[in-house]
C-alpha cells in the first residue's frame, strides 16, 4: 500500500476559467440544470432536467436537440464511432428508456436515433444507476439500484441484431461497469456498493470472478488506459484499489469521501469531500468546497491539486481537461509541456523522478540522456561518484565520453573510471584511446582478475579493438596476457612477437608458426627465420622442408589430407636460403633435402648447394673424405641442373681443377683447357689436350709450339712431338715454324732437323709429280690441237657402218659427228636432246661445261677466295688452286647460232 503522504506534490497543470470568445471574453456559462456528461469524437455532451442534449465544440458553440420529454439521466460517448447512448425519461415514474444517436447522421435536423428500448431488468421498473458501451458496439451493459445489471448483445444500434440478458442479479446498487478488451478476451467489470466483480464475456456462461468485498460510491470507479493494462479502478474512501481480471492489483491510500473518480491519459482524478453523501443524491450534496486531485500512480506524485464547488464531472476533449461545476462554470485544466515539468524537477534536484517522468512521457532518448547527465552532474558535485558514474553510464552513446572521462582522471577515482570505460566497452561505443585507456586503469589497479575477465570474454562478448588492447598489454608488461589476446582472436604476428621478442620463447613461437595456414606460416617464417634458426636450428630446418615441399598445418586432422594432395602447398625453397646464413650444416641438409624431394627446385637452391659442397671440398684435410666429397660436388658438376657460367665461376674461385677442365669440355672451351694446362705448366697435359681436341681446333698445335718455344726451359721433346704431329698433318708452313722456333734459345737445328728434311723430302717428291702430270697435259694438249687442226684442214671421212645406238647396220638416211659417231636419223630424233649435239658424247660435254661455268661463277666470289685464303696456313697453295682452276682467266664459251644444221659442222662440239 502506496503511502499518500510521501507523495510530493506538484503544480504541472494550469487552471483556468473557459471564456466565451463570441462575448468580448466573458465567463463561458453552461446551460442549466446540467444533469449528465460525457466527450468524445470532438464533442463534450451535456444533458440537462429537461431532455436536451447539449454538443459543446471546439470553439464553444452549442447546439441542442430534444432527446426525452422528460430529463436526461445518463450519457455515454463512443470514443471511436460517432455513436452516442443516453438514458432517460419520457414518462414519469420509473419507466426509463436507452436511445442510440448517430452523430453523424440526420433526421430533420437533428442526430438520428437508431435505437428505442426501456431499460428495464425483469418485469420490475428499477431505476439506471450506471452506462457503459463497448467500443466494437457488440456489447452494452446498464447497471440499476436494484443490484442488477443488464447485457446487450450484439449490434447495439438496431433492435434485431441483439439480444437482452440479466447478466448480474443481486441487492446492492450497482455503481460502476467497465469492459476492458484485451486481444480477443472481453471483461465487464461490476461494481456495487460493497463488492467487485468480473464477468468473461468471451466465455460461455459469462463465468463470473468475485474480486474484493470492498466496493464504491456512484461516479467513483474507471477504467485506466491501455497502457497501463485496462485495470479497473475503483476509489474508496480509504484506499483506491486497482483490479485485473483475476485478481486486485496495487492499493494506494488516499484517504477521504471520493465523490467522483476519473482516468484520463495516465491521470488519476479524484474529487474528494470530506462530508459523507448519501448515495444516487448528488442534488443533496452541500455547497461545500470540493478538492480535485490529479495523481500520477506511475511516478507516484501528485501532478495537480485544485479547490472547486459542486463539481459535476471531468472529461478531456481537445488536448485539456474541462471541470464542469454546478453553477455553470467550465475550467480548463491544461498540462504543461514536458520540459517545464522537468525544469521545475531539476529546480528541487529530484532527478529521479524527472527520469521516470520523462519514461513515462515517452521522452525520446536524447532528453532522457541530458537528464542523466545533469543527474550525473549533481550527485559529483555533492560527491557521490559512485552514483554519478552510474548515471554517466546511461548517457553512453549521446554524451561525448571525453566530457565524463576529464571528471575521473584522478588517481582517487580510477575505480569511477574503469566501471564508466567497461560500460563503454559493453556498448561497443569504445575507441582506440578508450581501450587504451582502460587497460592502463587495470594495470595501474594491478587488477589481474578484472583485467583477465575483460580479455577473456567470448567472441560475441568482444567489444573493444583486440589489436590496440594486445600493444598496451604488452608495454605494461603483462605479457601473459597479451599472448593468450593474441591467441585467442588470431592475431598471429602480435602473438610471435610477444613470444620471440619479448618472452624469448623460440620453441613454443616455432610450434605456432607450425600451426598456421600457409600462407601465415610461410610470411611469419620470412620474418623470424633467423631468429628461430640461431636458437632452434634443427626444429627450423625441419619445417622449413616442410613447408617448401607438401606443407599440412601440425593442428590439422587427417581428413584435410586429401584436401591438400590436390592443392599441393608448397613454399619457393630458394627465398629461405638467407634464413641459414650462419648455419652452413643445416643449410646443406635442407637443400640436399629439397633437390631429393623435388628434383624441379629453383635454380638458386642447386648453385647454393653446389657453392656449399665446394666449400666443404676446399677445406677438408683428411685425403678419403676430401675425394668423397669431389665425387659429390662433380656429381651435381654433372647434373643437368647447373648453370655453365656460375658453375664456371664456382670452381675458379675454390681452384676445383677437375670442375674447371669439366666445364671447359662441355663448354667445347678447348683452347681454355690447353691455356689451363699452360699455367700449370704441365706440358704432358698441354700435348695431350692437343691430340684429344686437336681435330676440333687445329689451332691448338700452333698454340702449343709457340708455348714450348716461348720456354727457356728444355722442351725438345715436347717440341719434337708437337711437330711430328704438325708435318703429318701439313698444319703449319715450314717458315712459320723457322721463325716460331727462333725466339728459343734451347731450340737448336737438331730439334727441327728431321722436320725440315722430311718436309722437304715430301716437296720434292710432290714436285716431281707435278712435273710429271704437266709432261702428260702438254702432250694430251699438243694431241688434241693437231686433232683439231686435222679436222679444219681435212675432210673427215665417215667409214661407220652401224648406227651407234641401235647397233643395227647403217641406212640412209643417217647422221654423222665429227666425233666419229653415226646414227640412223630416227634413233637420233628418238634420242637426241639436241639437234646439235652426239647423243653419245653428250654426257660428257655436259659435265665440262658445266665445270667451267662454276670456275666461272667461283671467279667471282671475292668474299669467299679472300675468306679462304685468310684462314688458310699456306695462302700460294690456295692463290694456285684458284688459278689452275681458270678462275683468274678470262673464259669464252663458244656456241652455234640458233637454226644451224649440225653436219658437217667441226667447230660446233668442241
């Protein structure tokens, strides 16, 4: 039970008297004899002792029509429909009747009455204490003194969609009746001088619930609004009782005779007099002053309270509330606005109740925060900033969080703080600083378990930025707890550096790393390699293979195996070949690894191991081991995967002769191998390299007289050897070893004796030859010129007597040549290429023909005689060649003219 002298009290309303804006402003009268009220649809309805209706709008203008002979006794006024229900008189005695009126409609002149039926419970005329209409006009109940209450069912504005019921029977006078709608479910509420009750009307039978023995007085029961759940209220003279439909609600005291009781938007009114009344007289009621009180049950204060006479009800139409009092007065109650109402509140400091006030008038959420804050404000300046960091908690999200956060940066209320940034935090209304900040709250209050508490909350619970949280962690040294962040939230290059950098714990950074994607593994292993190879070299070596040939993250099960043999992962093995820049050994186990599993490694990764097995070659002492390893290194040498000129560079610098003279082969670098030999000065490989490439390079016996002859040293073996080979091959003019062999001083007549006497035992016997040859061409020649004069200066006599193609005896007409050849004419014409010409000899005219037109076309190639004749050793041999060859002469070929009949004809074939 609400205590009412607890309640403050308030003037958030202002009374005034309605004027009459037609009459220059005077007092606006109400008709007399006033008996019923009511509004709605933008009227106030009045009815008066004579039956009239009275329609009070806006602008006060009246207007008035006849509804009983008699009086008016009740009106009800839908709020939803233009429908208007009244009791009242026709007749005297107790012969009361119901009328339904349709505002809207017109029957000469005034509202047209649907409806006409008595109000009458039984066979026994009882007079109507109370009205109520539901709003869907499927339901009317009427209540009478006797106790009974009467049902309408159905369309309540025509006689024939309806039904009539005593739905309530009993002794005492029925005062109050409410229906309240809630969904589908309809209740009636009844009450009567001593008790309440609640009808179901959306249940068979109309099951009835009996809910207090305490009842009220006519005019003091109401139905509240929706929002406050359609409870029935029901105003005692020493308490108001609020009713559910099961069960009596809160009680609030508020002692006094209550002659009328209203509810209108959230208000409570209540007219209280303290002189006990008699029931259903409000004629007799004294002339006593009456106390209108408006209470808000919500906020739990009184809004407005107010002196008055004789009133005769309260309605609200047109934003205001109106008094009307029986000496035909009207006052205006009108509420002030909201935040006047709060002004005056904050004035008293009661800001508590100027935030349920604002709730309660559906302030939107940027007034309710400028409460809070001025709240917030008040309570830090008495110094509760406890209570102050509570109200700037509820105004996150409208007030700038630097505003509250200057106000708590003293040491003294770091806990004021921390609780205001933790709320921030839950909103996700947090920035970077603010995360910053707070954390520094909870190192600075060396609250592990706060601090563990805010780091540990789930994934959906995560309101702040994990990356900003994880740096302030860890320059606050709380390096346990930024790793399990890190981890938590994969932050992976946050969690490594804190392991390796900080917490230097390379073994644990090495298995994370192993756990990642590839693509993660692979970058964070770029960046930590080294570091992880110096603490941890055989762990490192060991992913790393893993990760350059068919990489499977250590966290994984077995059932991604597939997944990863058909997207192979694999790493370039060459971009990790600085990572083993001080650990040779496990340099050379991871590229003898990769070039094993993967034959198709990059480039780099076979010259590294190459340079590396070279390395190990060069300084090793040990003879068995030091050939092991020139095994290994030409092994690879030898390999299809080595690039000539690196390998090349490689095995000069580590002075690898058998590398070197390797790639000089394979390189047909031939000249180099004889040049290497020569700065070695091992003349037994120099003469051997020229007998193995000397019919590639015929230069290289030349090059290798010259180096012996350039040897003050005894070489004449050397040199003997060199031109035995350089005679048998006729590589070199017998002068050009005269002057090579000049410049050696050891180089006597003996070493070159036999060469000169065997080169010119060969000369002398080639000329003889020659000499030979040119008797027997004088001799052809001197036989062919007198054959030549025979037959220009001799008739030649043809003596054939068979044709020389068919061999069958000769008959006219027959052909005959100079060359002693006759044929019959057919097998000529058969046969012969050309008129001109002896099918016999033909073949052979052909081929010298065609020999001196290639001396003759040689003759011409300049480019190709100079060429020749520069790379030759013996250039007279060629000069000779060319010109025995008639290349230096003049040729004249001479031919028949066109048409020229062969015989007889000598010149014509020679």
């Amino acid at each position: 039970m609400a205590a009412f002298l607890q309640w403050r009290k308030f003037l958030f309303f202002d009374k005034e008297t309605v004027k009459d804006p037609s009459d220059h402003g005077k007092t606006f009268n109400l008709p007399n004899g006033i008996s019923a009220c009511d509004s709605g649809r933008g009227y106030i309805v009045l009815g008066d002792m004579s039956g009239n209706i009275w329609l009070l709008m806006r602008l006060l203008q009246l207007t008035t029509f006849q509804a009983y002979k008699l009086r008016v006794t009740h009106i009800f006024q839908l709020k939803q429909h233009s429908i208007l229900v009244t009791v009242g008189q026709d007749e005297h005695g107790i012969n009361p009747l119901v009328k339904v009126w349709n505002l809207d409609k017109r029957d000469s002149g005034s509202p047209l009455c649907t409806r006409i039926f008595p109000a009458i419970p039984g066979n026994k005329p009882t007079e109507v204490s109370c009205l109520s209409v539901h709003e869907n006009l499927n339901f009317m109940a009427i209540g009478f003194t006797d106790g009974s209450v009467v049902l309408t069912k159905g369309d309540i504005t025509r006689d024939r969609h309806s039904k009539t019921l005593t739905l309530h029977e009993g002794t005492i006078p029925v005062t109050g009746l409410a229906f309240r709608q809630v969904a589908k479910v309809t209740h009636l509420y009844v009450a009567t001088l001593e008790k309440v009750y609640c009808y179901s009307l959306s249940l068979k039978e109309y099951p009835k619930v009996e809910l207090d023995t305490h009842g009220c007085a006519l005019h003091c029961s109401s139905l509240t609004d929706p929002s406050q759940d359609s409870q029935f209220v029901v105003a005692g003279d020493e308490c108001v009782y609020l009713y559910q439909p099961d069960e009596r609600g809160p009680c609030f005291a508020f002692d006094g005779t209550k002659i009328l009781a209203r509810w209108h938007r959230g208000y409570l009114f209540l007219i209280i007099q303290n002189p006990k009344t008699r029931f259903g007289n409000r004629e007799s009621c004294p002339s006593d002053k009456q106390l209108l009180t408006i209470y808000d049950l919500d906020n739990k204060f009184i809004a407005y309270s107010a002196l008055f006479q004789d009133v005769i009800d309260v309605v609200a139409e047109w934003g205001s509330f109106f008094v009307l009092t029986r000496d035909g007065n009207m006052y205006i109650i009108q509420e002030k606005d909201t935040q006047t109402k709060l002004e005056m509140l904050f004035k008293k400091n009661l800001f508590v109740m100027a935030i349920n006030l604002a709730k309660s008038q559906h302030l939107d959420s940027d007034g309710l925060s400028e409460i809070f804050r001025q709240y917030g404000d008040h309570l830090y300046l008495k110094g509760d900033h406890d209570g102050a960091i509570q109200q700037y908690i509820r105004t996150i999200g409208k007030l700038e969080p630097s505003y509250v956060i200057r106000k708590f940066l003293d040491a003294q209320r770091i806990h004021n703080l921390t609780a205001y940034l933790q709320a921030l935090h839950r909103q996700s209304l947090a920035n970077a600083d603010h995360t910053t900040l707070l954390l520094n709250c909870y190192t600075k209050l060396k609250d592990s378990l706060k601090l563990e508490e805010f780091i540990k909350s789930s994934e959906s619970e995560v309101h702040f930025d994990v990356e900003i949280a994880i740096k302030v962690l860890r320059q606050a040294g709380y390096h346990r707890h930024a790793v399990f962040l890190a981890e938590k939230h994969m932050h992976h290059d946050w969690y490594l550096k804190i392991q390796l950098e900080d917490l230097k714990n390379y073994e644990e950074g090495l298995r994370y790393i192993g756990r990642l994607p590839f693509e993660q593994a692979e970058s964070n292993m770029k960046r930590y390699g080294k570091t992880l190879m110096h603490h941890i070299p055989e762990g490192t070596t060991l992913l790393l293979k893993g990760l350059c040939t068919n990489y499977h993250p250590s966290g994984d099960t077995a059932g991604t195996d597939s997944h990863f043999e058909k997207n192979l992962l694999k790493a370039n093995s060459e971009e990790f070949i600085p990572i083993f820049a001080n650990n040779p050994r496990e340099l050379k186990a991871y590229l003898e690894h990769m070039i094993e599993v993967d034959p198709n490694s990059p480039q780099g990764v076979y010259d590294t191991l190459l340079e590396l097995r070279f390395q190990d070659w060069a300084h090793e002492q040990h003879p068995e081991r030091k050939k092991i390893l020139q095994g290994e290194a030409l092994s690879l040498l030898r390999s299809d995967n080595t690039v000539f000129d690196k390998a090349l560079v490689l095995c000069q610098m580590h002075n690898f002769k058998e590398g070197i003279l390797y790639l000089y082969e394979k390189g047909k670098l031939y000249q180099q191998i004889m040049h290497y030999h020569m700065q070695n000065e091992v003349y037994d490989k120099v003469v051997e390299a020229c007998k193995r490439y000397g019919d590639q390079e015929v230069c290289l016996w030349e090059q290798a007289l010259g180096y012996f002859a350039r040897k003050e040293e005894d070489c004449k073996a050397y040199i003997s050897e060199v031109l035995c080979h350089i005679d048998q091959n006729n590589l070199m003019p017998p002068l050009l070893v005269v002057q090579t062999l000049a410049h050696n001083s050891t180089a006597t007549l003996s070493v070159i004796k036999d060469y000169l006497i065997n080169k010119l035992q060969r000369e002398s016997l080639q000329i003889e030859g020659d000499e030979c040859k040119i008797q027997q061409y004088r001799e052809e020649t001197t036989h062919l010129r007198s054959q030549i004069q025979e037959l220009r200066t001799s008739a030649k006599i043809f003596q054939k007597t068979k044709c020389n193609m068919c061999n069958s005896p000769l008959e006219l007409p027959s052909v005959h040549f100079l060359c002693s050849h006759s044929f019959h004419q057919h097998c000529f014409e058969s046969y012969a290429d050309n008129e001109a010409e002896c099918p016999t000899c033909a073949p052979e005219n052909r081929k010298v023909i065609d020999m001196l037109r290639a001396q003759d076309q040689k003759s011409d190639l300049h480019d190709h005689f100079n060429r020749q004749l520069q790379s030759s050793h013996d250039g007279f041999s060629v000069v000779a060649d060319y010109f025995g060859r008639g290349v230096l002469n003049k040729l004249t070929l001479l031919t028949d003219p066109p048409g020229r009949k062969p015989v007889g004809n000598v010149e014509v074939n020679l």
